[in-house]
C-alpha cells in the first residue's frame, strides 16, 4: 500500500515523542497491560488497530480470529477477507463496540490521534484493550510478540516466533561481527525536502550495526530530520532508501543537488528496501534486516 508523505511523516513524528521507558499506553499504562484489567479466557473476536500488531497476530496463528483491523492492515497477507477496517488516528469506540469484540490489541499512536483514551468506552464496558507502547528496539519487538501472546492465549506459539527471529538475528550478526572493513549507511525514510532518518536507540539503526556496517548517525539519538548537508558530509558507502510514495526513491536521491559527489552514489551503491518490513515493529523485520544485509553486503550475506 503506498503511504503519503504527509502520513509517514505523522507517523514518525508520533514515534520522535514515544518513549517506550515512559510508562507508554493510554494513562501511563506499562506496556501490555490491559485496559478493562482482565483479558476474557475465551478469545474469539479481535480487533487490531495497526499493522504490526496485525503481523504479530497472524504470525500467532490467530488470523481466523481477527474481526476488523485498521486500513493498513487491509493488504497485509492471511487477513481475512471482508472484516471491518479501524481508523488509524482516530478509532470510534462506538462503532467498535458494535462489533462485539472480545480483545483490542491497540497502540500509542491512536491515543496519540485522538488526544485522549480512544478507548474509555470500552473500558467502562468491561472490554479489554492491550496497549502497546512504541517499539524503539528488536528487544522491545519482541517484548511486544510477548505481550500479545501472553494475552491472547497463545504463549507458546509466541515463544517459537521470538525464538525464530532470534535465531535468525544470531546468524545475521555473527557473520556481520566478522567484517572488519565497515561500510558506512544512511538509510532514508522520508525525501527531500523533508528527508528523516535515525540515530541510535531506533530497531533501523540496531538493525543496520548487526550487519556490521556503520550508521553515519550512530552520534545521533532516535529518529532525525538531517538535511542534505548532513549527508552530504558524512558521504556514506551505500544509501538505502525505504520510501514508497514516489515513483522512482533511487533515482530521486541519485538527482539531488550535490549527491553526485557522495561515494554511494558516485559507485552505484543506492538501494530500496521493503517499506512494510522495515518500518513495522514485528517479526516481519528479520525480512528487512536480510535485505540490508545483502545490499550493503552482497560478498558476506550472498543471496
């Protein structure tokens, strides 16, 4: 599904005021703790409110389960077909509880849209709603893998997702520790004129050190607006862009003014990766974290 460029910078903006050591959820709620207090023993009906918390879901093994999920979850394979679609930013409690569910598996991101509890209503009415705060780390990720499991019933089949990814990350990381030659990366979520990229303490920038290569805003923390100077100066080995709302991000970032004197350019080293796998917080990342591998390593992570 193509985002706009208004969409996904509202979205990383919401991520730049996220602290996940901030208590994260609607009212300081930990993460993953529920908003009626007690999630039901018998889960048949659930609603999701984004499309990592769908991934996960699914992922579980409970896709069948799932009775409306919010408008980019609708492309997001094994959904069921013809459920009812959520606002992202602004969910309608109302229209929600008139679709019986048993659980909501919500975000930050909808407290953040409407300015205050989406989901008080609910609440009152006894329906449990887990909150998940803003993933800033794989760690995190997986916390929040474990969340979901833990409240939809399925801890076991979370464990063996969680165990998946790690295994897979292990084996990233070991041949990414052997690189002693490490090539600088600027990966780019957002275009000029409003480029956005990340510092440290962001899974992206985690992702990109665990291939063994070096963020050119590794002194940075979070998610960064940057700027062309900024790029231009720390003249990374390869770019790696993520943006799907324009026709061709590669050859976007290779016309710019100036970009032609940066080493990733001048040698052809300017890659799209996956738009979904990379900016969802969920197991789906492993697929990214291979891609980045690969572009930025072709000679170490082969095909």
């Amino acid at each position: 599904m193509k985002k706009t460029a208004a969409v996904l910078l509202l979205m990383f903006l919401i991520l730049t005021g996220c602290n996940r050591s901030k208590g994260g959820g609607a009212g300081g709620r930990a993460a993953g703790t529920t908003a009626s207090g007690d999630t039901p023993t018998v889960i048949n009906r659930i609603i999701s409110t984004a499309p990592s918390n769908t991934e996960i879901i699914i992922g579980l093994g409970l896709a069948d389960r799932i009775i409306a999920a919010d408008k980019y979850s609708m492309e997001i394979s094994g959904l069921p077909p013809d459920i009812a679609e959520i606002d992202f930013f602004y969910p309608d409690p109302e229209a929600i509880i008139g679709l019986d569910p048993d659980i909501i598996i919500t975000s930050e991101h909808n407290v953040y849209g409407a300015g205050d509890d989406p989901f008080k209503l609910l609440k009152e009415m006894g329906i449990a709603a887990v909150y998940l705060p803003t993933s800033s780390s794989i760690a995190d990720i997986c916390r929040d893998i474990e969340n979901v499991a833990a409240a939809l019933g399925a801890v076991e089949k979370g464990n063996e997702l969680i165990r998946t990814m790690k295994e897979q990350i292990d084996s990233v990381a070991a041949r990414g520790n052997s690189i002693t030659e490490k090539k600088s990366v600027y990966l780019e979520i957002s275009p000029a004129p409003n480029m956005v990229s990340m510092g440290r303490e962001t899974f992206l920038g985690e992702m990109i050190e665990l291939i063994g290569a070096q963020n050119i805003f590794a002194d940075k923390t979070g998610w960064i607006a940057p700027g062309a100077e900024a790029v231009l100066e720390r003249n990374p080995d390869v770019i790696l862009t993520n943006v799907n709302f324009i026709d061709d991000p590669v050859g976007e970032i290779k016309g710019r003014d100036g970009f032609n004197t940066i080493k990733a350019v001048r040698s052809g080293a300017v890659y799209y990766i996956d738009t979904d796998s990379s900016s969802r917080p969920s197991q789906h990342i492993i697929f990214a974290l291979k891609q980045i591998a690969h572009a930025v390593y072709p000679e170490h992570y082969g095909e």
